[in-house]
C-alpha cells in the first residue's frame, strides 16, 4: 500500500522512514513538510496538493506535534484517507472523539498508535500479571529534556503536555497491562515560571487493591530511567527502558537485544496494515484521558525557569 508522511521531523525521520522502508506492506508515495523531505520520494509542502495530486496514496501517517495535527487529520478523512496519528493522538480528548466520528461516518480506519505499547516485553509482562493480586505499582519514568527533546519549543506550549509528552508513553503501557481500570486521586504538576508545560509530575492512582504512584521528570541527567515496578501477591516484576527489558523477581527474563526498542515502529505499521485491510480502527484514548485528569486535578507548583 502507498503510504504519505507528514511533518517530516525528528520522529519521521528516525523511526518512521526506516520502518516504512523496511516494511512489505507499505511504499512511501509521498511526503508533506515545509522544510523536510526523504530521498527519492515525491515532497509535497501542501497537505490538500498531496491530497489532490495523488488519489492513490490512500493512506497517511501524520508525524507532527499534536495541536496542529487534528487540522491534517481532518482533512484526511474528509478526503477518505485512511489516518494513522502519533500519540499521543491530539491535543485534547475532544478532538481524538471528534476524529473517531468522523472515521466512522467516512469509513476510513483511524489508529491512534502507542509506540510504547509495542516494546519487546510489555506483551509478556500482561500475561504474567494475569490473575495475580496486585499490592503495590510503581512507575518511575525520568529523563533529561535537553538531551531528548532539544529546540522542541512546541513541547512547553499549551497542548505540547511537557513531561507528559514521555510521561504518556508509560501511561500507554501501564493501560495495557494492568487489568483493572485506574484512576488518578492526586497529582501534583511542577511548572517551570517561564514555561506553559510542565517539567515534572508525581501523581497517585487508586486502584483496587494496590498502591498505584508515578513520577515523571525531566531534569534527570546522567542515566535514564523508564521503569514500571509491580509487587503481586506471587513475587515482583520489572519493566525497565521502556518496556525493552522484564524482570520477574529480580531475574531477567528473555535474551537483552539491542533491537528491543526497535521493533516498536515495525510493530505499529504492520497493525496499521492489518486494520486498513480489516476496515478497522483502533482509538484506545485511555493514556490520554490519564493526562487530561492529572491536568484537571493537578496542584500546579511552580519551579525555576527553564532555559535550553
Ligand atoms: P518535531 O521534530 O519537533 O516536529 C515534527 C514535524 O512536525 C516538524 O518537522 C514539522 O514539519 C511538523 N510541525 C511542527 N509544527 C507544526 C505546525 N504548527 N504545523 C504543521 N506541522 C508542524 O517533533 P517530533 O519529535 O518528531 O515529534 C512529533 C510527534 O511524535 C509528537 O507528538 C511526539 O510526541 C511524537 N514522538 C516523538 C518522539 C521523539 O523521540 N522525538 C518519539 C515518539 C513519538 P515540517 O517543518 O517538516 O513541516
């Protein structure tokens, strides 16, 4: 299937591009962007020209920040497009349930994709805590913006989510493997003094039968850490980089392979292709509704100013 990229930025260029290339299901046809563009495939600096000029690419991936997305994903479906959107899939929960009607009623497949969701071991870690009882969770997600996110103003507006922006990449786990539903009690939002966004969020969750906390920041230097610890009823396990690495009472479970991460983006092209062949959709917004509560509920502190 032909397929167009839009917003031809740091994510399309690392994962996007090289999935799609890899891929037997999927050609780029075409690219939409202001500035960027891929060898050898036709650019395109307008999304409604790309649209017009070529009716069969039927398919696009829209790879830019989400407040500027929903406009794209509109006009795609409009256009009887079918869409698959970056997480987190907008700006506001409104939007992403606004897109999914649209979808519906024009008969296109819209997949709102959580490339966290398909690392190497997040699979495996739902199945082990299937069944068992869940007594304390934890989820430790800290990193260096400047390292991660460099020049990325659009991240500290409103709708860019700050700390979220990661911090929705453990939620999209965490939604996956836990079985029952949770919901956030208290959150505590640390805003840099010049910054719409925060920088920083610890939060807590209930939860039947366990203590469910989370901590997000930005400000982490030297090594990284996207952790989810889980203690059951029948021993511990361990989620480390990002679903990457699992843990089951202190062991590691599974070979470590450098491609652990990589495999995400292949994973989420192939379900793309899996759902336009099907007719489907796949619109999961709980990570986002997580985000949404946390900034409803949230206590706002205020903290230094941040400067790149
Ligand atoms: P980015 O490099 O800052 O921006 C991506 C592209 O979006 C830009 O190159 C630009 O395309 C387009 N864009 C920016 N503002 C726009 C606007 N107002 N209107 C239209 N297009 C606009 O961002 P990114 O890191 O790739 O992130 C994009 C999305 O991917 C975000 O939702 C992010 O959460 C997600 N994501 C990022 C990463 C990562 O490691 N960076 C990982 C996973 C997911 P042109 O200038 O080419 O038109």
């Amino acid at each position: 299937m032909q397929i167009a990229l839009v917003g031809i930025g740091k994510i399309a260029l690392d994962q996007h591009v090289p999935s799609i290339a890899a891929s037997p299901d999927w050609e780029l046809a075409a690219t939409v962007s202001r500035r960027g563009s891929v060898e050898g495939v036709e650019a395109f600096t307008d999304f409604d020209e790309m649209l017009a000029a070529r009716p069969e690419v039927r398919v696009v991936s829209l790879c830019m920040p989400p407040v500027p997305r929903f406009d794209y994903a509109a006009r795609a479906i409009r256009a009887s497009r079918h869409v698959m959107l970056e997480k987190p899939p907008g700006a506001t929960l409104s939007e992403c349930h606004a897109l999914i009607a649209m979808a519906e009623a024009q008969r296109v497949s819209l997949y709102a994709s959580w490339h966290s969701r398909a690392a190497d071991k997040v699979q495996a870690a739902k199945d082990w805590l299937a069944g068992k009882t869940l007594r304390k969770f934890t989820v430790t997600w800290k990193e260096d913006v400047r390292r991660w996110h460099p020049g990325q103003d659009w991240i500290w507006e409103p709708g860019g989510m700050g700390v979220f922006d990661p911090g929705i990449n453990a939620l999209s786990i965490v939604t996956e493997i836990l079985a029952e539903p949770i919901h956030v009690t208290r959150a505590v939002l640390e805003v840099p003094e010049n910054r719409q966004a925060p920088i920083a969020a610890q939060m807590a969750f209930h939860h039947p039968t366990a203590e469910v906390t989370m901590e997000f920041d930005w400000r982490q230097q030297g090594d990284q850490t996207w952790s989810i610890e889980a203690e059951t009823d029948q021993g511990s396990l361990a989620l480390h980089d990002g679903g990457a690495r699992m843990l089951v009472d202190g062991v590691e479970t599974g070979a470590e392979t450098s491609a652990a991460l990589s495999g995400e983006y292949p994973r989420l092209y192939a379900r793309m292709s899996d759902l336009v062949r099907a007719g489907q959709s796949d619109t999961d917004l709980s990570p986002m509704r997580h985000v949404a509560d946390a900034f409803t509920l949230g206590r706002r502190v205020t903290v230094a100013p941040f400067t790149e």
